[in-house]
C-alpha cells in the first residue's frame, strides 16, 4: 500500500504522509514503529510527513491526539447519532453467542438507546464506565464510490463503538477526524476495510465533512490463492526479505508488479525492472489490478537475481559484506587484503547468484586455510576412484620429489598444449596429419569450493585469466590461490 501511496503522491505532486494508528492498546508493541521506519528506509520509500520528520499537523501519532477527537463524539451524542452504551463485555459475550445459536445477524441489539445511566443501572450487564456508539439507520447508504473499483457495495454497517471505555477512540472515529484534520485527499487501504467503508462515509456525513476519495488495492494471495496469513508465511513480514538476501530495490520492483502492469518498451515489449522513480513518473489509478495478486517467490528470486547482476561491483561488494560477517566467513573489522580479496571473489560470483545469502558458501573457502578446507564424502569417493591417466598428473602436479611444488602453476598453457599434443601424436604415430592442434583438458575451478558435493564444473570465461596464457590445471593448491593468480590478490595473510 505504501509503494502505491507514494506512486501517486509523487505523480500528482502532492505529500505522502505516515500516521501512527495507535489507538488500540490491547495490540499495542512499542518496538513496532521502529520496525516500521526501518522497513520504509530499507525500502527506500521517503515519507514527507510522519512523527519521525515531523510536519504541519503534528502530532502524527493517534495516541497523542487524544484531545482531538472528543469534541466530535461529543457533537455526534449531540445531534443524535451516537449514544453511551453501559453493557458489560460479559453481557456483550453472551448476547453473540445466542446470536449465533438461533443464527442471527449479530449485532448490538440497542439495550441502551434512549436510556439515561440511572435507568440503563437497574438492569443487568451494567458496566460503570461507558463507551460511545454509532446510532446506523435503518435506511444507511451501503455504496460508494471508489477511484479503483467504481461503484462498490458493502454489508449495512451495525452500531460500532466509536469511542472506548480507555477514552481512546477506535479506529472508525479516529480516521475520520484525522483524515479531515490532516487535508487528506485520498486514502488507500487494502480491501479488507471495503466492509468499514459505509461507516466512514456516514460520519464524514453526520459531521458535516468533505470525505476523500477511497481506493482499495487487492490482497496479495499465496499459490493456492489463500490470504496471506502473517502467522503462517514469513514473507507477510517485510524484514524476512532483508534477512533472506533480497534487495530492497528488488522488492520494491515486485511489489510493483504485482497489481500493476508491466511499462512497454519502445518495441512493445514489457519492461519488468524499474525503480519508485520510473513507476511513480506514469503511474495511473486506472490500471491497477482489482483482482488479487499471486505472490510468486520464484518470480521474486527472478528479478532479484537480475538486480544482483546490474549492480556496480564496489556496490554489490559492500552489499554483501554484512551477510559475510554474519556467517562468520569474515569478522567484524576485515583486513585491507580480506577486503580486496572480497571484491575479486565478488566479481566471480555475481553472476552466479541469485540471493546476497548465498555467497557466503562460495566465499568461505577463500577465507579457509588448507587443513580446515571441508571435503564432503563423495567427493572423497569420487577421489579415489579416478583412473590411473589422473593420478600421474597429480604426481606430476606435486613437482619434484622435495619440492612440494605444482610443476604445472607458471606454465604457460601454450607450452602445456604443445608438450602434450607431441606426446599424443608420438603415441599414434601424428596419424591425424600435420597441423592438428591438440586441445586441452583442462577443468574449470569450482565457484562452490573445492571438494564440496555438487561443486560446478561449467566453464566460463569470467573464471579465466583475460590476457594471460595462465589457467587453472586441476592442481588443489593452485584453485586456493586463484584469485592471487588471477587479479593479483593479497594471500592468506593479507
């Protein structure tokens, strides 16, 4: 919703404005506005007015503008379209359960309209302190208007309480007044509050205000087309992105897509990757999408990964530092050599990657001395069951007896091709003919780290040394110092 409110605030030049709805206190989390500033700062969506920045019709939070509201409760007891409700919650209890048994429309049945404290006292179910309710007609208007839907029905709104027994207003009265108070032109909210709609529209009535324009954006869905619960799906909560490794310009890409067309290129084709910028330059109430939206995470992955790849490469580095850190391949303050070493690995792998959480896998066995280099079994096994053609050069990989040296590492691989394309050609008798360029077999290193299970052998050439006949051979020590050969990276020691 947010991402839509700023869309529109900033196509039409007007404020996008956050209000702190902290009217009821049984729900009430004092770490939860934080969480919110984080998130919206994380999301790179900058709010012109809101507790935090401050503004014009300060204060921005409900709970200290409690003096605000109660003139007009006051006006609507006046004029006869609220009254006091005395009943007790265990009256109120028993009186839905019996609704429900004889299934009936529940509801306030009114025991205390037209009633004074004294009266309302003899009977039973009587609480003290009272709360205010609205008095709805029978004949209350169940359409409106909306910028997105057109004309929209909703259930006969029942006598809600508009001001409870803790002097704090509900939601219903307090937006209301809030949204008068503010100027607010348009509210958008999810379609959850369609229902409340009708409400709202009567007390902007009763108070003699000029309502806003509403407009209600679809609920996102999951595969199966279930709501979203925020008990059952992580990703109901919008910090489990940042910990999973997405980036906010990710999300905030996907968010967009989601209820929202695709822009055309300039052949017609959709244009799937933007920023708030480009979306909120043509954005159009008229084209959003009224029905909800599967949330797709392979999708989101999708265009995560394509924002990952179109980072600048000292950008993507510094981004994946903190998850580094987190997992323990580098510590809190990295040396300069660590850091350089960073960068080099990063280049690799950027295009590799589709999560900032995964790089720490590809990483970590450049940050891993020798002996602690895990080697998964299999890869063990596999080790041992190599042919008699593999296990020579390893001994020829070792170097002279002594030495403890890669007879291959400083080789040019020219040299390599030569040498053994004589050797093959003496062997057959050069039955291919003069001229035959014999290829070599040469591996690829591992992007996931030498010896663990399901370690890539694709070639690529960002893994090979642009203008150097230097290639990796195979030799284990030799991949541990791959970036040194390759970028002439700082070692171990940093």
């Amino acid at each position: 919703m947010a991402l839509f409110n700023l869309a529109f605030a900033r196509q039409q030049g007007g404020s996008f404005i956050l209000r702190i709805e902290d009217t009821d206190r049984a729900r009430f989390n004092e770490t939860s506005e934080q969480q919110l500033y984080d998130t919206l700062g994380w999301l790179g969506l900058t709010r012109d007015e809101g507790p935090d920045v401050g503004g014009p019709y300060a204060p921005y939070r409900q709970s200290e503008r409690l003096e605000t509201y109660r003139p007009y409760v006051d006006k609507l007891v006046e004029d006869g379209h609220a009254y006091y409700c005395w009943c007790s919650t265990e009256r109120l209890t028993a009186m839905r359960e019996r609704q429900q048994k004889l299934k009936l429309p529940t509801g306030y049945d009114r025991l205390c309209v037209g009633k004074t404290q004294e009266e309302r006292a003899q009977l039973e179910g009587y609480n003290e302190t009272p709360v205010v309710r609205m008095l709805v007609p029978d004949d209350a208007p169940t359409t409106f208007e909306d910028v997105i839907r057109g004309t929209v029905s909703a259930p006969r709104p029942d006598d809600r309480v508009i001001l409870k027994a803790d002097g704090f207003p509900t939601y219903h009265m307090a937006v209301v007044v809030d949204d008068h108070e503010m100027g607010i032109t348009h509210v958008v909210r999810g379609e959850e509050w369609i229902s409340s709609t009708p409400k709202h529209v009567l007390l902007y009535q009763w108070l003699g205000l000029q309502a806003p324009k509403f407009a209600h954006m679809p609920l996102l869905r999951n595969q199966n087309k279930s709501k979203i619960s925020k008990r059952k799906n992580p990703e109901a909560r919008l910090t489990w992105f940042k910990e999973q490794g997405y980036l906010p310009e990710a999300v905030v890409n996907f968010l967009g897509l989601l209820a929202y067309p695709p822009a055309k290129g300039e052949s017609g084709e959709d244009v799937e990757k933007f920023t708030v910028e480009e979306f909120s330059r043509d954005f159009a109430r008229s084209k959003v999408n009224t029905v909800g939206p599967i949330f797709d995470l392979k999708k989101l992955e999708w265009l995560n990964g394509a924002w990952i790849r179109g980072l600048e490469l000292e950008d993507f580095t510094s981004r994946l530092l903190p998850y580094l850190q987190a997992d323990g391949v580098l510590g809190d303050n990295p040396s300069p050599g660590e850091l350089a070493r960073l960068k080099s690995v990063a280049e690799l792998i950027q295009t590799r990657i589709a999560l900032l959480t995964e790089a720490s896998a590809m990483v970590r066995p450049f940050y891993t001395q020798d002996a602690a280099l895990p080697i998964d079994d299999d890869a063990r096994r596999a080790q041992g069951q190599r042919g008699r053609g593999a296990r020579r050069r390893d001994r020829r990989a070792r170097g002279p007896a002594g030495t403890g040296r890669c007879a291959f590492a400083g080789e040019p691989r020219r040299q390599r091709v030569a040498r053994r394309a004589d050797r093959g050609d003496a062997a057959r008798g050069d039955r291919r003919g003069p001229g035959h360029q014999a290829q070599a077999g040469l591996r690829p290193p591992s992007y996931r780290g030498v010896g663990e299970r399901g370690s890539a052998r694709r070639s690529s050439s960002r893994w090979r040394s642009s203008g150097s006949p230097r290639r990796w051979h195979g030799c284990v020590r030799c991949a541990r110092r791959w970036p040194e050969r390759r970028f002439g990276v700082a070692g171990d020691d940093g």
